[in-house]
C-alpha cells in the first residue's frame, strides 16, 4: 500500500510560547515526518499563527499537553531549521531550570531569549549567513597584545582559577568570587583567564551590566585579543546584528561573547568560562516578563556545565558575599590598587552643622563650594553625583528630624505624591500627609532628595565660569549624547560634571581629584531593604573615579553631604570597609528576616480598580494557606506597589517569604496553576505575575 511509503510519523515535544491565557504551560506535542533531536529548532503552528519553538527533551516527569492524543491528530510540525545544530542539553536544562524558578513556560522563556529573526529564516538565508559568519575570524588563539605583568594578588587569583580550570568538566568548581577594589586589577584577571580558556580551545562568555557604560571594557578584550573572534550580545543591536553574534556563538565560531544579562542564555557549545563583571548590580536582574537573574543563572549554568564562573565585584552584592562567608564561593580578594593608586580620602560633611534658615536649606555646603573653586584653580575635574532616581521618597522633617517612619513595622512610610498620603509598603499602613510636622510643627516637612538640574543650576550662580555639564538619563536620550558628553570630559572641556549614578559607572575619568555625593541619606531610609546596599556600592564605585592617577591621588577627595554622619554606612565608608559594611548589613537583615537569610516572592496583580486586585490576591493568599499545609511559608497582606497606579491601572502586590528556598519554591509550583482559573472568577483582573526574588519589595 502507498502509505508504507510514507515514513513514519514521529511524537516531538515541543516548546512553543503559547499565551498565559491559553493556559498551556508546558511544551506541546506534534507530528513530525523527520526524527529530529531534542533542541533542534522547528517553525510550528499555533492557533492561526506559526512559531518559533524548541524540540523539547523527554519529560522527567509530566507529560506534554498533547500527550493524550493519537499521533495521527496532531498538528504537523512546519519546518525544520536542520541547517542549524540543535541547542544543547545544557542549554535546553538551563532555560528549563530558569522557566521552573522564575515560574514561566520553558516555551515563552526559549522564545524571550532567543534572536526573534530565527524565526524568519529559511536554509537559503541561513546559508548566506553561515558564508558570513566565516569572514569573522578564524579560531586560532591569536598571540595576545602585550601585557602586564601579574601583580601577586592577580597571579595567586590565576592560580587559583588555573586550578578550577584543570578540573574541567568532572566536578563543578566552586564559583569565585572576585573581590576587589576599583583599580585593583580585576579586569586584568578576566582578560588572563579568558585567555587561558581560549588556549584551551573554550569559548569565554562574559556578562557585563549595560553595555554602553562599559566601553572600556570592551575596548580592553577588543584589544587584547585581536584577531579572536567576539561578538556582543545586548539589546541595542538591531534584530540582524543580534542575530549575526547569536549564530557565530552558537556555531562557536564567536570564542569570546560579550553581553547583558540576556547573553547568559547564549548558546555556546564550547563554553569553558564565564566571567559576571560587577556581580552586584542590579541590572543583572530582568525587570519584565521572565524575571530572572542573570547573575544566579551564570551560577548554575556554571554549575551545570562544570566550569569556572568569576563574579567580580568592589563591593559584592550581599547575597554572594554571604555565601563565600560560608564557603560555598570561593573569595579571592585584591585589596590594593595597582601602582599604589590611593582611594581618596573620605569627608563626611555633617549637614546639621550649617546654619538653618526656616527650614530650607541650599543643596550645596560653602565647605563644598569652597573645595570645588580650589580645583577650578588648579585645572581639575569634580564630580557630583544625586541619586535622587530610584529611590522612594520619605517625609523629612529639617526641624526636628523627624520622618515618616511607620508606627508598626521598622520601615519608613513613603510619600505618594498623587494622592498626598504616606504609605508603609510593608504593612499597608497609610495616612494623608500630615499639614505640619507632627514632631515639632514645622510645616515645612519636604521629601529628601533633590534634582540633578536644580543643582546645575545652583552651581552655575555659585561658580561663574565653571564648565558645568550635567548627565542624567534625561540629558542623555538622544542616541550617542552619553559618549559626546564623555568626550568632553575627557578632553577637558569640562570642570564640573553633574550627574546622577550613570556618572559613576565604568568611567576613567583621570583628571577627576573630587568626587561628592551630594545628598545620599534617602537611601538610609528608603522603604527598600537594599536601598544601602546599593548606595554603599554607589559611593565605593564614585570613590573609585578619583584619584585612579597616582599623581592625583595625594589630593583626591570624596565629599558625602549628610545629615547622619554617624551612620554605620557612612562610618563603614571613611576606612573603605566593604567588609565592615557587609557585617553590619548582614547582621540587619539576619534579624529582620530578610535575604539573604530569607526567600522572597512577589505576587503582582493589576486591575481598573484597587479593591479588584487586593481581592485577588486575597483569594489567592487563602488557596496559598491551603497548600502550605506545613506553614513553612508566610504571605503578607496586599499593598500597592510603589507606583500604584500606571496608565490608569492600580497595582498592588503581596509578599511571599520563607526561610527556605525549596519550601518557598513548592508553594510556587503548587500555587501558580490554580492562579490561572482563579484570575477567571476576578472579572476586574487584568493580569497577574509573580516575581521571585525581587530586588525590592
Ligand atoms: P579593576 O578592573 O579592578 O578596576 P583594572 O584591571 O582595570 O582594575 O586595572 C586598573 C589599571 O591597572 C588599568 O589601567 C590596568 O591596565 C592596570 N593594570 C592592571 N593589572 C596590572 C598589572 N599587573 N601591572 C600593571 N598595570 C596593571
Ligand atoms: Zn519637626
Ligand atoms: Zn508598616
């Protein structure tokens, strides 16, 4: 009969990214002509639409929607992208273990991470672009530029990383953590590392936090390692460039990647290292769709394929350095800058020094003034930084101090300037902002903090003639307005540069000899728990852009304004202590249970109305207490996000924490499928999302 002519239809699993409302969560099943092995891509059809989608490895546990019915009633699988290697096992585990942690579809995670432009392409195209990816370099380790020789402490590094790489696929090395101050040498550690993996004939991913202000960085390898073949990878390449360096990794003909958090799910089958340039930022983490780590993913990837993985960092975050406290990361640390360069010596200026007058005060002291007029003088730079941005705002009282603290949690209420109320984003406390100070009835009680351009201004009527430039996320939205306005600070047509935390990263500003943070307290008393962390890193990172000339360094200064200049921070920061810093931070949230001593999810809901989204996550809560039949996990009441509202639409959102990750984890996977059928009975509810663990709460 003709039919035995045919040859026989197979089963594939495959992931695709079918929409939340769908509710089909795992990969799905088709048909397919071809035996096709896992990880080879497949154009498939959904609904009315066709998509992009991931032959799926056999199931360890559940089976594929589709399961249940017979070969011959499944759609047929479109094409084949054959021209292309299938992903890797590893890769396909570790998208698989990112969509089970950060509770997404393997499917829409496989689909977020991959260049959009596979889709669209055919064998032909794909051919044209293979011939392409052969002019980029041929894989033969190029002789390296010339190089420094290795101080003790990066030679003891190496060391250390040679004797990881030796281990090479049989055990997983213990991931290293690379602390070390600005200027101590870290990337020179990269670079050797990198090249040590290359020789070896591995491919070097490394991640970095945003691409545009990591120039040098890139310069750096671009330098040392010409003639080996590097791409980038990072969401402002166009969806072709994206998906040029997506291929030349994939087909390893790209040794060294260079990329955002995205990057951490390229595929490189001959991975070998993987390098997490400045850990501790926050930008490693994804803040839509997928929230996932990036930094925690280059972890397990690690993990998962056995390799050394570095995370680097003056001032780590505090979730790793807990960690190598216990002995889980490797540390490594370089304490010394190279060539003796000094960190500049830290000036709290006590802002209750200053006399009052009815309560307002200028954001710049005379002190100040004065140090910036003496390098006017003598043809230096200054740098001044706010970081007004991402901080919420609390009630301060200039009078008597007080601020807005809630009367039942140890958190500051925040000021919501909308509806004029001030809110606890712990409990849920709120009330209206009061007319006057309830301390001391100063009516003129402000929010802490201040604009970049209000200072621009002030120092413009201070300091006639100063060369100020200012550099903000609103000055810079034009396309190539950050490197102008850098070029120009290099170049020395400026004297004093504005700026908010942009300004601090990654720039080598040599002729910089002071550096001030203006008015940092917000951040002591932000409603968020890693709001010091981050200002310490902040102000360690600003430091660290002054006095990186050994000339300069004699003379370099880093003012702080502040009006607590006994502040374990502040105090932490005057020695340079990370370490002492890191103690007194731990020990805060050890006792406020918070991480990395505990395990936080967010459970988010949007709705036209409030009581419509507390009444989901309310209804939520009581399905959550059913499965949590041990307790081990505790789920506090719904309050509205920071940004309550967006576009007319209000947020609120409801804490879920537990000691433990696994409990907390369990909870999710139990929890989050039932959420989908109750989110029908919400008629108000636009959308619900979880986060699991959110930067902030
Ligand atoms: P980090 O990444 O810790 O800020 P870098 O690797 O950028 O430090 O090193 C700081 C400066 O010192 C750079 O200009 C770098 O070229 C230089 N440098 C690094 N290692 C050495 C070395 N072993 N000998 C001489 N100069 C070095
Ligand atoms: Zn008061
Ligand atoms: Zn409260």
């Amino acid at each position: 009969a003709p039919s035995q002519l045919l040859p026989p239809l197979q089963r594939l699993r495959v992931a695709v990214d079918a929409p939340q409302h769908s509710g089909l969560t795992g990969p799905l099943d088709y048909a397919s002509e071809q035996a096709l092995a896992p990880g080879s891509l497949v154009r498939v059809p959904l609904g009315r639409r066709e998509l992009l989608g991931v032959v799926w490895p056999a199931a360890r546990e559940d089976a594929a929607t589709g399961a249940e019915f017979p070969l011959q009633d499944l759609r047929p699988v479109t094409a084949a992208l054959d021209a292309l290697p299938p992903l890797s096992a590893h890769w396909c585990s570790l998208v698989e273990f990112a969509a089970l942690y950060y509770q997404r579809s393997v499917g829409e995670l496989a689909a977020a991470v991959l260049p959009p432009q596979l889709r669209e392409l055919e064998p032909k195209q794909l051919q044209l672009r293979l011939k392409k990816l052969d002019k980029l370099a041929l894989p033969v380790p190029a002789e390296p530029a010339a190089r420094p020789e290795l101080s003790p402490a990066q030679a003891e590094a190496l060391a250390q990383l040679d004797e990881l790489l030796a281990q090479n696929g049989t055990q997983s090395p213990q991931p290293l953590l690379l602390y070390g101050v600005t200027g101590s040498g870290k990337t020179e550690v990269y670079l050797r590392a990198a090249e040590h993996a290359l020789a070896a004939g591995r491919q070097v991913l490394v991640l970095v936090p945003e691409i545009n202000l990591t120039p040098q960085l890139e310069a750096r390898f671009a330098e040392r390692f010409a003639g080996t073949a590097m791409v980038s990878l990072h969401s402002g390449l166009t969806p072709a460039q994206r998906l040029r360096n997506w291929l030349a990794a994939h087909f390893g003909r790209a040794q060294l990647v260079l990329g955002t958090r995205l990057a951490v799910f390229a595929s490189m089958p001959k991975l070998g290292l993987i390098v997490v340039d400045e850990e501790h930022d926050p930008s490693y983490k994804q803040q839509d769709g997928a929230r996932y780590s990036a930094r925690d993913l280059a972890v397990y990837r690690a993990h998962l394929e056995k390799l050394p993985v570095i995370l680097g960092s003056a001032t780590p975050s505090l979730e790793s350095w807990h960690r190598a406290e216990e002995g889980r990361y490797r540390r490594l640390s370089m304490p010394q800058r190279i060539g003796g360069g000094a960190l500049p010596k830290v000036r709290l200026f006590d802002m209750n020094s200053l006399p009052r007058n009815k309560g307002v005060t200028t954001a710049l002291s005379k002190p100040l003034i004065e140090a910036l007029r003496q390098r006017l003088e003598r043809g230096e730079q200054s740098l001044m930084f706010l970081n007004r941005r991402g901080y919420a705002p609390v009630l301060h009282c200039l009078e008597c101090g007080w601020k807005s603290e809630c009367p039942h949690c140890s958190a500051f209420r925040v000021f919501h300037k909308l509806d004029r109320t001030l809110r606890c984003h712990h409990c849920g406390f709120t009330e209206r902002v009061p007319p006057a100070c309830p301390g001391c009835g100063n009516p003129d009680i402000a929010p802490l903090g201040r604009g970049t351009e209000k200072l621009e201004e002030q120092l413009a009527e201070a300091l006639p003639g100063a060369r100020v430039a200012r550099i903000d996320a609103d000055s810079t939205k034009l396309k190539g307005s950050l490197e102008a306005q850098l070029g120009a600070v290099h170049a020395g047509e400026v004297d004093i540069l504005v700026g908010t935390q942009m300004v601090t990263k990654g720039h080598d500003f040599r002729r910089i000899t002071l550096v001030a943070a203006v008015n940092p307290d917000g951040a002591l008393f932000s409603s968020d728990f890693r709001a010091p962390e981050r200002l310490f890193a902040l102000l360690m990172q600003a430091a660290g852009r002054a006095g990186r000339d050994a000339e300069a360094a004699a003379r370099s200064e880093m003012w702080v304004q502040t009006w607590h200049p006994q502040h374990a921070l502040y105090q932490a920061l005057t020695t340079h202590d990370f370490e002492r810093f890191a103690r007194s931070q731990l020990e805060e949230r050890l006792s406020a249970g918070l991480p990395p001593f505990a395990h936080l999810a967010l459970l988010r809901a949007e709705a036209r109305t409030a009581e419509a989204a507390k009444a989901f996550l309310q209804a939520a809560a009581a399905v959550a207490a059913e499965l949590d039949g041990a307790g081990q996990v505790l789920l506090y009441a719904p309050v509205p996000m920071q940004v309550a509202r967006v576009a007319n639409i209000e947020r609120l959102q409801m804490l879920v924490e537990s000691e433990s990750r696994v409990a907390l984890q369990r909870l999710l996977a139990a929890w989050l499928p039932a959420l989908g059928a109750l989110k029908r009975e919400h008629k108000g509810l636009i959308r619900w999302a979880v986060d699991v663990d959110p930067l902030a709460i």
